[in-house]
C-alpha cells in the first residue's frame, strides 16, 4: 500500500537514513510499487515514501531561507474506474 514515512532527529545521518530504508522496504509489498527516500541531515529531517508505480505525479521539497524548517509535498494520482 502507498505511504510515507519519516524521521526527525539528530542522530547519526547513516542510522536515520538506515531507519527510513527499513519502513519504506516494509510497506513495499509488491514488485511494481515505487519507491524513493530523501534526506536534509543538516535540519536532521529523513523521509522516504511507496506509490503506485509511475502514479508519483511530483515531490517537492522545499526549505525557508533560515534553513530550520522543511516541507515535504507527495502527490499522487490515482485513476479509479467504477
């Protein structure tokens, strides 16, 4: 199932990082889903996140000027036949 998932701290950059790799490899639960992580040591933020393949319409990350805020935006498109 698609998702996001994310970390804040101010461990060691390698132990975040690890830590999302793992939860994003636990929602990959078919062959098909895409997957991508992203990471801002300097602010300590680590995010990754599945879709649905090629259902990824954009991510945006974006940082304020002072560098000590962050937003990360997914979306995704889905196309429902009823």
């Amino acid at each position: 199932m698609p998702g996001i998932v994310g970390v804040i701290s101010q461990r060691e950059a390698h132990r975040c990082e690890s830590l999302v790799s793992t939860m994003v490899e636990s929602m990959e639960h078919e062959p098909f889903y895409a997957t991508g992580t992203y990471a801002m040591p300097e602010l300590g933020v680590y995010s990754g996140w599945t879709s649905l393949d090629a259902s990824l319409t954009g991510a945006q990350f974006v940082v304020n000027e002072a560098k000590d805020a962050a937003l990360i935006l997914l979306r995704q498109r889905t196309n429902l036949l009823l």
